[in-house]
C-alpha cells in the first residue's frame, strides 16, 4: 500500500465541489479498479473496520444468472456485510446507466439511514461517473433506430460498426473501443435517433452530480499482477461450476446482443458448448480478453477523477487482505478514511 499523494488536480475532470462544501454533505466511497485487483476484498474489510454497505458498480454483477462467471461476493462475503444490487436484475432485461444511476442513489441512501458508510465498489467506470458527473437526458430512442445498431452489430461486428459510427459522428467513436459492442450500438441507435451524437448529449449533462461527499480508493497493480490474478480466477471459476451457469444461461434462448450474453467468459464458454472451442482455447481467450479489458479499465480509472486529489487513495499492488500490509501502513490507510467520521 503506497504511502497516500495526492494526485494532480485538473480543472478540466473537476466536479465542482470544494473541500468545504463536500465535509458539507453525507459521506460515500468508491472503491474502483480493474477486474481482479482484489476491489471487493478491500471493499468488504472497509465495511467490516467502518460499518459500510457494499453497492455493487459492477456492470455484470447485476444480473442474477451471472453468479460465478462474474465473480460475484459469496453468501458468506454477504453475511459478513451488507451488499447491496448484487444479482437484481434477469439477464433477459439490459441494465442502463441511467437505471444504475437511480438505484445506486437509492442504495446510498438506504445504507445512510441504516447508520452504515456507502461503498461504491466495482470496475465500471461509465456507472461511477454518473454519480461524480452526472448523465444527459437523452429521448427514448426510436425502434427502428435500436433495431438497426443490434442488426449491423450481428452482420458486420463491432469494429465495422465502429468505423461506421467514426464516419457519421467520429467525436463519439473516439471515446469507444472498437470491440465494445454494447456501447457501440448504444451510440449508434443515439445517433440514428435523435441525429445528433452520444458525446454531444453527455456534454449536456441534466442530472447533477450526486450530493455526496465523495472520497475514492483505486486498486491500480501491476500488469503482471492482475494476469496471474485473472488466470487464477478463471481456473477457480470452472471448477466451481462456471460450465453449468453459462449453459443454464444459454437454454433461455435470449438475445445474444444482451449485455449479460457477453459478459466476460460468456461467449467463449458458448463457443466450447457449441463444439467450436475446445476447454483449453477457450480458456485461453477468455483469459486473454479480460486481460485486455482490465488494461483498459485501469486506463479509465487513471484519467478520471472521482473524488477530488486529495480524497483519493492509490494502492499499487494487488489486493487480498489487511495482512499483507504492515501495521503503520494499515493504520494510515484508515486514517486517511477518517473522512466517514
């Protein structure tokens, strides 16, 4: 655990709220940082030393089939702590920001009136900036328009339909990774629906940010850390039945578009159902694409402030319990959470 600096400030990522006015407000914490950099482990000994609620950011954790394949909190992390929009949702119904945004607001507040610090925990840096930022009031989006991007998604792929979106409104492409499907066709049926760009929209952010006092922890290992880290969840993930929950998953017969059907570990096990993959490649491409997206979240989570510099707390390495630190770093760990009192 590094001793705690803060980081630069940059009135560009600011949100407006000065030190003053957030000991003003009710207290809350991110606990944000790629996939298996150990975030619900911390998150639940800060619940456990502070008396926290655990709101799950995670964008797959929501939905309920999806219990082993996203490495949900067990029933015994959830009897230690309360854990708060854990499995909530059916894999058949796609969760939104905007959604996510309206409950975590409500858990928030649930666990303040409980007496119990809220801890936004999870990797999905979309959902935590709609608490620090806020979201634009895009219009409900025309059918043809979402039948449109789901079509040109299954017949050309993401990265074609990428270049088609950098073609009409390259200010969004920009902000998207060619193989994020989900958020591609989202910014295309905006597009086709409303003829202007998911970017421009977001410029024009209607909710506020959340009136919480907010401070944030960012688990940020090394790269070599988080590999190992991956490979051996995935291997404790199939052993614990992954196989199964994806097959279940798959005898619904839902659309394969659904953010649920391409959850990490999703389609590659649907693959090796198929008879396409074998265990061991399709092992090697699920490890492989979490590895890449972790990069890509630890990137997110880099130039993005969700707390003001000097309430926000690095730790570059892995984590798994308080043990591996020593005392006095532990003891200045939660001195820096002194905030919460």
């Amino acid at each position: 655990m590094k001793e705690f600096q803060p980081r630069a400030s940059d009135p560009r990522r600011s949100n407006d709220r000065s030190v003053k006015s957030a000991a003003q407000l009710p207290k809350a914490l991110f606990v944000v940082g790629p996939t298996a950099s150990g975030k619900s482990d911390l998150a639940l000994a800060i619940a456990e030393r502070l008396g926290g609620a655990i709101i799950n950011a995670d964008s797959m954790q929501l939905y309920r089939e999806l219990h082993i394949i996203t490495a949900r909190p067990s029933a015994v992390d959830e009897a230690r702590a309360p854990h708060l929009l854990y499995g909530v949702r059916p894999a058949a119904e796609a969760a939104s920001v905007a959604w996510w945004r309206v409950a975590a607001l409500n858990a928030m507040d649930e666990a303040r009136a409980a007496g119990r610090l809220p801890i936004i925990c999870g990797g999905t840096g979309m959902y935590c900036a709609a608490l620090t930022q806020g979201i634009a009031a895009i219009p409900p989006i025309p059918l043809p328009a979402r039948e449109e991007a789901r079509r040109l998604l299954a017949e050309e792929g993401a990265a074609a339909l990428h270049a088609r979106l950098a073609a009409e409104d390259p200010a969004s492409a920009a902000r998207l990774h060619p193989s994020d499907s989900q958020r591609l066709a989202r910014a295309w049926e905006v597009w086709r629906g409303t003829g202007r760009g998911i970017a421009a929209w977001q410029a024009e952010a209607s909710a506020a940010p959340a009136p919480w006092g907010l401070a944030a922890i960012l688990l940020d290992p090394p790269r070599a850390e988080l590999r190992a880290a991956i490979a051996q969840r995935w291997a404790a993930m199939i052993e614990a039945g992954a196989v199964a929950e994806v097959r279940a998953l798959l005898a619904q017969g839902l659309d394969p578009s659904l953010p649920a059907m391409r959850a990490h570990g999703v389609p590659e096990l649907s693959a090796m159902l198929a008879g396409k993959l074998t265990a061991d490649e399709a092992s090697a491409r699920a490890i492989l694409a979490t590895g890449q997206y972790t990069k890509r979240q630890a990137t997110w989570f880099r130039h993005h402030e969700l707390a003001a510099p000097e309430r926000t707390y690095i730790i570059n390495t892995r984590f798994k319990d308080l043990t591996q630190f020593s005392e006095s770093k532990v003891a200045k760990f939660f001195a820096f959470l002194d905030f919460t009192r």
